[in-house]
C-alpha cells in the first residue's frame, strides 16, 4: 500500500531536518535521498533546543526523525512541531519500532514510518507527504480565505446603519439580529434570539401581521409600513423590506427596517399646518363678508331704535333682531381671529401684567370647586401681541379646562422663560430657534384622546353637546398665536388632565406706553368727514349715522375717488374715516397721500378683517385709530369724537 514510483523529476530541491544521533545513519538516509533525485539542503539535530533553534531558522520541507535517541526522541520533535504549530511532514525513520509503537507514533501525528532496514520506501513516502502538505497547505489557505470572507460579510449585517434580521419562516424566531436593531429596540441579543418576530408588535397589529404574513407564501419579497413595538413599549413607525434568505440550514427570512417615526411626525405636523392654512383662508373670507353684512344689520337696528318712540311693541322685536345679530358679531370675531385676518394692535407687553389682569375675572368663570393657582415666572421676557387677543385667548383656555373639570380640580397657569433650540426646531415644524416665553395652562380634567387632539385646533370641532359648545375657542386662539408668530402645543391624557403650551417670541424692547385717549368733546359737529368704504350699504349707513349727528359729510368708494373730491373740495376737511382694504390702493396709503395735502387732517381706520400683510408691516400700529367692523353707531360716533379732539396741531 505505502509503495510509490520514484520521484518524477530529478534533482528537486529538498531541505529536510533530519533528527538523528547516528551520523551513520544520517549518511545513509541522506544518500538514499540523492538516489532518489533530491537536491539535499540537510541540519541534524539531537536536542530539543537545536531543533527549536532549526525550526526557527526554517523553511523546511520536511522532517524525518528516529524513533529514540539518548537525549531526544521523535514524539518529544512532534510535539515540538506541534507547538510551534508548523505542519511539516513528519516521517519516522528507525532501527527497531514494534507495531504497537508505531501505531501511537501514527495517531500522535506522525505521518509515516519506516524501518532503517527498508529505505527503499523512503522516495515514494517522501513524494507523497509533500503533496500531501501541499493540499493542507492549500485548504488552510482556502479556509483563511473563507473566514475573512464570512467575517467581512458578518461585518456588512453586524456593522449596518440599518436594523436587521434573519427570522425563520416556520416558527418566526429571530435567528440573527444586527446591532442597530439591539440599538433601535432596546432588546440584548440574547432577548431577541428568544423572541418571535411578533413580540415587537403592538398587540392589536399582530392579527395583521400574521394575516399578512399568510398571504406572502407564495411571493416573499416584501415591503411595506408597519408598527413596531420597543422594549420600553414605545411604538415607532417603520419601513420593513424583506426576502427570502435561506440561514444556517434554515428557512429564514432576511428583514432590513428603516425607522420613519420623525419623518412621520414632521409629515403629519405638515399636513396638519396647510390644513389649518386652508381652513384658515376659507373662514376668514366668510367672515369678512359677514362683518360687512352684520355691520349693516346692527347699524340700520341702530337707526330704526333711535326712531322709533319708547313703549312702541316693535322696539322688541329690533332688539331680539340686535341681540341675534351681537351673537353673530361675536362668532365672526372668533372665526377672524382663527384665520388670522383679525385686525389686531400688537404692542410689547408684559404677558404676567395680563395673566393677572384677566385672573381677576377667571375666579367667576371657573367657580368654586377649581382651585386657580399661578406660576408666573418674574423675569419673564415681553413679547408682542394684542393685549385683547391675549386675554381672550387665556379665556378660551381656561373656560375649556373648566368644562373639562365638572367635578372639580386644579387649574395651573404659569409663564417662564424658554430657549427654543435647534434640535426643538427640528422636531416640530415652523418653530425658529431663539428665546421664548411659554405660557402654560393646565388642568386635571377629563384630558383627550388622540383623536380628539388631533382635531382639536380646527373650527367648530367640538364635544360638547349642541347649544354648550361652538368649537371655535380653540380655533381663535390657534389664530391667536400664529398671528403672533407664536406655536401652541397640547399634551394630554384621557382622564389624567391637559396642558397647553404656547411659545410666544421674546421681543429686545422695551413696554408699549399705553396710549391716552383724549377726552370726547362736545359740540365739534361743524367738523367735515371724508367716508371711504367700498361696500355700498356700509357706505350710506355710516354717512346716515354721522349726518345725522350733524357732520358734514363727504363720501366716496375708492381710495382714487377720494382724492378727487379732497381734491375738488375747496373747504377743510378734518377727519378721514376709511376702510383698510378696498379694491385699488389701500386705506392706509390714502390716508398718507391725504395728509401730505392737509397735514391737520385726522385719520380713523375701519376693517374687520386685513390682509396679514398689513398688520405685519406695521401700518395699522397703536397710534392709528381704529374702529373693528362691525360697530355700532355708538361706537362710531365717539371713535370720530375722540379723533377730532386730537386734532392734529
Ligand atoms: N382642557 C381641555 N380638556 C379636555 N378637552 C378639551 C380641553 N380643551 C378643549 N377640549 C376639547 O376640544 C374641543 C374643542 O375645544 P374648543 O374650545 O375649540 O371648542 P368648545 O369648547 O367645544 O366650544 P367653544 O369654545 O367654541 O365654546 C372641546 O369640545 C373639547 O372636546
Ligand atoms: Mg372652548
């Protein structure tokens, strides 16, 4: 069996260790070698250390040893050989060497035998453990190759930015999982090997899952939005892709997940905003138009009382006409302010100094079973807003926990100073980092569900039963706050109570003086008026109303038209009372152009209603008189007082 042809080609290199005490012997071996057509590079050694020293020194091809020496013996060499981990053919050439000895010699590792006596066998042994070292070598080499291989491939899941697993297909275990997803789930990788892939679900989406799962049998390619669920129980939004991967002998399933939840959140507040903006557009123009409407309605009401005679039946029915039209008044002033078109007066105000203010009216709102605290921060920062829209806006909020609260509670307002930073701005939309104050209200209410809060801004969402609620608290102050260039949120849980929290801008200046309203007088009704309206009706009631009085009145329905009777007038005229937006140039712009001919004329806004742009320029400032669409006569009447007792110098 162990007889092989001599070596094919001669005079091959060969550097053999030989381990040897019988020089002798050596000799015979060596030439043996020659005969064969080795080319002999030869050491010998008899002790360990020299055959360590050898080794150390190498390359060897091979290594043929006695069986025993003085000082050293062939299973002393393997096991050097071993140690110093070198796979070498090991070939054991000896004088006497029973069966039994060779045969232990074999299974520690030597890879041949041969007797002194017969070394013959020697070329053929030699040939064929050389080639065999040389497949060894090889395969280790593969091996190598392999594992750095598989250990870059493990790399490329282990590694990966995105959650990754492998589950099988049959029981839904997770057989692998990378770090990102330990990362993103909280689980240790050990939890997770013990998992099925329908433990990180919410419990109602996992009829879902598995229903779906039953539909893939045949088509395993899969991508589509899910609901996971973390260790912490925090549920996150996620993009799963996956195919079928066959692992470890198993039928698996390969998953790569893609965490959406911030995006998601972005997007929903997006689509929330442009529909706030939509909505927004759609009821300011309604209430525009109503204004004007409900202007005429209370005014020629106004009229028709002063007419007729007490004690006449109609007065009462012109009142219930007066009071209907108030309500309405009131309504359209909330849908304006929810649309941001609400002309307002915006000074640096101190938002304490009207917390407290309004508080002084809150105990009657609220009543006796809700205890009223405040936290108002003292240094707190002014910001700019209208002074009314802010306590309106408190007391929509607070009238809301209130009805919240029917048995009772605790109602919190508090202010503070916040630094809204860029990592807040990048988590919810249309925040600009800076300073803020927040004013927060709180209350141990009923609280909302996500539904609920999720509707809660738009107009006429409401709860309440018909008659109790018009829904349209929430909306104004909505309005309230982006037209300050503010943000609200609200934080809530269904009977665990609410919080609001509105960002308002710090503004670097100092307190609005409050203006002083000069003294109504008496007996100015020589005055001349100019009227400028372009609604008809408006336009005769408003002149009815002052003629009556006894002013002199001009009347025109543009701004063009104005200035071609001011022009024509050759008169004074002391009081321009016009509307802000009209077809063609705006009231504001007349008004300047006017002045700019009769510097002592005075000049009274009207509007129910601006263009955002206007107000944000500053045209209609607190100096500007202004009088809120729709009015009363009353009101009209001693706004034109109060403007032409101040008269221009
Ligand atoms: N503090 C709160 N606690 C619980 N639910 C609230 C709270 N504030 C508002 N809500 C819910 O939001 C809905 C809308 O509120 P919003 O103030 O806009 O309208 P409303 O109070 O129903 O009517 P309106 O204010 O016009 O009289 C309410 O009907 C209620 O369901
Ligand atoms: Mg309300």
């Amino acid at each position: 069996m162990r007889t092989g042809s001599l070596p094919s080609s001669p005079h091959r290199a060969l550097s053999v260790l030989l381990v040897e005490d019988s020089e002798v012997d050596a000799e015979l071996i060596i030439q043996e070698l020659r005969r064969c057509g080795y080319d002999i590079t030869c050491e010998r050694v008899q002790t360990a250390g020299a055959m360590e020293a050898a080794l150390e020194r190498g390359p060897w091809d091979l290594v043929l040893s006695d069986y025993s020496m003085p000082a050293f013996s062939a299973t002393a060499a393997l096991g050097i050989l071993q140690r110093l981990n070198q796979d070498l053919p090991f070939i054991i050439v000896s004088g006497t060497i029973g069966e039994e000895t060779a045969v232990s010699a074999l299974k520690a590792g030597a890879h041949d035998f041969l007797a002194k006596g017969r070394l013959a066998r020697l070329g053929p042994a030699i040939e064929r453990e050389l080639r065999d070292a040389e497949e060894r070598r090889q395969r280790r080499q593969l091996k190598h190759l392999l594992d750095q291989q598989a250990a870059s491939f493990r790399a490329l899941f282990e590694g990966n930015p995105l959650p990754m697993w492998v589950y099988e297909l049959e029981t839904l275990q997770f057989l692998a999982v990378n770090d990102a997803a330990v990362r993103l789930y909280g689980y240790s990788r050990d939890d997770f090997l013990a998992m099925r892939i329908t433990e990180i679900r919410p419990a109602e989406d996992v009829p879902a899952l598995l229903a779906n799962l039953a539909q893939r049998r045949d088509n395993w390619e899969h991508s589509g939005d899910w609901r996971h669920r973390t260790k912490l129980g925090q549920v996150i939004d996620v993009e799963v892709k996956s195919h079928r991967l066959p692992f470890n002998g198993r039928s698996g399933v390969l998953v790569v997940v893609h965490d959406v939840t911030e995006r998601k959140r972005l997007e929903a507040q997006f689509l929330q905003a442009q529909k706030m903006e939509a909505i927004g557009r759609l009821a300011g123009g309604i209430a525009h138009d109503f204004n004007n409407l409900l202007t005429g309605i209370l005014g020629y009401c106004d009229l028709l009382l002063v007419d007729l005679p007490e004690g006449d039946p109609r007065r009462d029915d012109l009142e219930e006409i007066k009071r209907g039209g108030e309500h309405a008044a009131g309504l359209t002033r909330q849908l304006l302010a929810f649309s941001r078109k609400q002309v307002i007066a915006p000074r640096v105000l101190d938002l304490n100094a009207i917390i407290t203010d309004t508080c002084r009216m809150l105990g009657r709102i609220v009543g006796e079973d809700v205890e009223i605290h405040t936290g108002l921060a003292e240094d707190v920062g002014h910001v700019s807003a209208d002074p009314g829209q802010m306590s309106q806006l408190l007391v929509n909020l607070v009238v809301n926990a209130r009805d919240a609260m029917t048995d009772g509670g605790k109602l919190t307002i508090e202010t503070n100073n916040v630094q809204l930073d860029e990592h807040y701005a990048s988590m919810h939309l249309a925040v600009v980092p800076g300073p803020y104050v927040m004013l927060a209200v709180s209350d141990t209410g009923c609280g909302m569900s996500p539904e609920v809060q999720a509707r809660l801004f738009e107009p006429f969402f409401t709860t309440k039963e018909p008659g109790k609620g018009t829904g349209l608290g929430l909306a104004s102050v909505y309005g309230i706050v982006k037209q300050s260039r503010g943000n609200i949120w609200v934080y809530s849980e269904p009977g665990r109570g609410t919080t609001f929290k509105i960002f308002l801008p710090q503004v670097d200046a100092p307190l609005t003086e409050t203006p002083k309203l000069a003294a109504p007088v008496k007996g100015q009704t020589a005055a001349t008026i100019l009227v400028v309206e372009d609604n008809p009706a408006l336009e005769k009631l408003t002149c009815r109303i002052l003629r009556r009085i006894g002013y002199t009145v001009l009347s025109a329905s543009s701004a063009e038209e104005a200035l071609q009777i001011s022009g024509a007038h050759k008169g004074p005229i002391d009081l321009l009372l016009s509307d802000v937006v009209m077809r063609g140039e705006s009231g504001p712009a007349l008004a300047n152009q006017l002045i700019a001919q009769r510097p002592r004329l005075q000049v009274v806004h009207m509007s129910g209603y601006t263009e955002d742009a206007i107000v944000r320029h500053g045209v209609i400032t607190v100096s500007t008189a202004f009088i809120e669409k729709p009015f009363t006569p009353d009101v009209l009447t001693q706004k034109v007082q109060e403007a032409l007792s101040g008269r221009r110098a």
